[in-house]
C-alpha cells in the first residue's frame, strides 16, 4: 500500500508501507477515496514542530468500508464513510457531552494520506453518508471530515447566533468554512480578514458581507470602525499564531466570545487584558464527530459545499507537490486522489 511520509522539512515522499488489517474488533478499514493536505500538517512540514523520525502523515478521510471487526454494528463493507481526525468511542462521558475529540478513549487518526485505513472504534467514528455521493459531493464530504467540522465547531464556540455580527480571523480552508459555518447559524454581518483575492472573493461567495485586508492593529481599528467602534460580537480565530490571537481578542467586543481552532504555535494569552475584556473563550481541537450527521445531510441537500476550499487536485502519488503548493501560497488546500 502506498502512503505518504514526512522525513523532515520540505521533504514528504510516498512511500510502499503495510496494509492495514483489523486489530480490534471495533474496527474497520477503508479503502480511501478521497483525502488531502491540512494547514496543520504545514507546522512539520515547515520544521516548526519537530519531526524526529520518518512518519505517515495525514488526518483527514472520506471512504468506502472494506472491511470490519466482528463487535461493529454501525457501518458495513460497501458503504461511503466520513469520519474525523480523532477516532472515539462516542460513549464516554465526554463524548456524550459533544466533546469527542477529547474521548478518553480517542485515538489520533495519523496516517490518512494513504490508499487505506484502519479506523479504529468504527461504531464512534465513522458515519455512513444516505447513498453513495455523487463524485462532485466527494470533496465537499471531505471538507467535513475536519475543516468543515472545525470551522462549524468555531463558530458554534463563538456562539455565534442570528443576527450576530462575526469577524473571522485567517482566510485558509477553516477560516473560510468558518465564514461558511457563521452565515448558516444565521450571522448577520460577516467581516472576513484576508488579504488574498481570490480567498477574498470565496469568502464573499460564502457569505462575507466585508472583507478587512488590513492585519495587527491597523486590523483590528477597520474591525472596530465597521462596528460603530465596538466590536464583532463573535470572533473565529483560525490560525494559531500570537498576532492571530491578540487580533482576535481585540476586535471582539466586551462580553464577546472568541472561538479558536487555530493550532497555537507561541500563543501568549494576556490574562490581564482577557480580564478586563469580559471576553469569553473556547476552543481547541473541533469534536468534528458531533456534527457529523448534520453537516453530511446539508452536503446532500446542497445547501452547503465547503469543497469549494479545494483548488488543486493531485494523485496520491504527487503529494510533496501538494505540501509545497501549499507551503508557497499556490493553493488554499489541495485534496489527493489514492
């Protein structure tokens, strides 16, 4: 089986590496039709977070189930199949608090740029869509497999509600999904910080009422002028830098609420300032098996299609195209076909 490997900075290879097999008979395998590049994967791949050995790469899936462990009762051989970048059990008692991504039995789906999976805990992880999707539904069920999940996650954390006035900070494939995510909870005015055209105008197709190109403080005072000098009631932040985290706390207004599923790299929150701010924050990794079912019936039922956040398609076996169409800016996310 062929899958994709990160040996260092700026070097993924597709590599020959073992069939996965049923371990646990929770389990399951997929046969993947469908999987990409996260903005995430860019930390390694840019040697911000250290690769020490060569590892499989990859955390996102959608799939046809080939085969599965003698306890699952939830999915069977033959069906397409969305799941998440945490596989969880959905029965603990985090779980059954909506928050699956911290399950207390989760297990990190590592491996995913690759012709097949194991998946373990298929009954808790794995979703089965109505029918087989049409080709053109793949990427979007892709897109909800994370990116998707996260920016809906963003928003539902934010608290963002009809009428709510949201700013989203970073224009990748969550920041954008994000704005996606805010005009379907009902956003009133959507104000999207990107100062790049073509994810400007995607932002707009999305739902963007304003795009602030500016960034920093000269950002967070376009944000505050568009509010009457108040602030965004919600603010999404998607990116996971320092700056990222103080414009979004500064461009929400006293008694806001910031969602954040930007990975933090170096975030130094000042707890003087959130203080007075009377802000409220929640984030972390997006319990994407929460929203599953219902983000998978709005693919379906066309009333979103966040695979528009794909704008290069490569074969499995270009991946380190891929990371460095990604890495340069050429593409906002790049989905591989095994």
């Amino acid at each position: 089986m062929r899958g994709a490997v990160i040996h260092g900075p700026g070097d993924v290879r597709i590599e020959e590496r073992p069939e996965p097999g049923i371990v646990e008979a929770g389990d399951a395998v997929i046969r993947v039709v469908a999987t990409c590049v996260c903005g995430s994967d860019l930390w390694s791949y840019r040697g911000i977070d250290q690769v020490r050995r060569p590892r499989p790469m990859g955390h996102e899936y959608v799939g046809v189930v080939e085969e599965v462990g003698k306890q699952v009762a939830s999915v069977r051989p033959g069906q397409f199949v969305v799941g998440s970048f945490f596989a969880s059990d959905n029965t603990c008692p985090v779980c059954r608090a909506g928050y699956q991504s911290a399950c207390q039995n989760r297990v990190h789906m590592g491996e995913c740029q690759a012709e097949r999976i194991r998946v373990p805990m298929a009954d808790g992880t794995l979703v089965a869509t109505p029918e087989q999707p049409a080709a053109e539904l793949v990427p979007s069920l892709l897109a909800v497999s994370d990116v998707m999940g996260t920016g809906w996650y963003a928003a539902v954390a934010a608290e963002v509600r009809p009428g709510a006035t949201v700013a989203v900070v970073g224009d990748g494939a969550v920041g954008l999904c994000g704005v996606l995510a805010a005009r379907e909870l009902g956003a009133e005015r959507i104000i999207a910080m990107s100062r790049h055209e073509p994810r400007q105008r995607l932002a707009r197709e999305f739902g963007a009422t304003d795009v602030v190109a500016e960034r920093g403080d000269e950002g967070v005072a376009r944000v505050k002028e568009l509010t009457g000098g108040v602030g965004a009631d919600c603010v999404l932040e998607c990116v996971g830098t320092d700056e990222s985290m103080r414009q979004a706390l500064r461009s929400t207004r006293p008694g806001g609420n910031i969602g954040f599923v930007g990975l933090p790299h170096k975030v130094d929150i000042p707890g003087k300032e959130l203080f007075a701010s009377l802000i409220a924050l929640r984030g972390g990794p997006a319990p994407v098996r929460r929203f599953l079912p219902d983000l998978i019936t709005r693919v379906f039922d066309g009333r979103i299609d966040p695979g528009r956040v794909f704008d290069m398609t490569l074969p499995l076996a270009e991946v380190a195209e891929a990371y460095r169409a990604m890495d340069e800016r050429r593409a906002v996310k790049v989905l591989l076909q095994p």
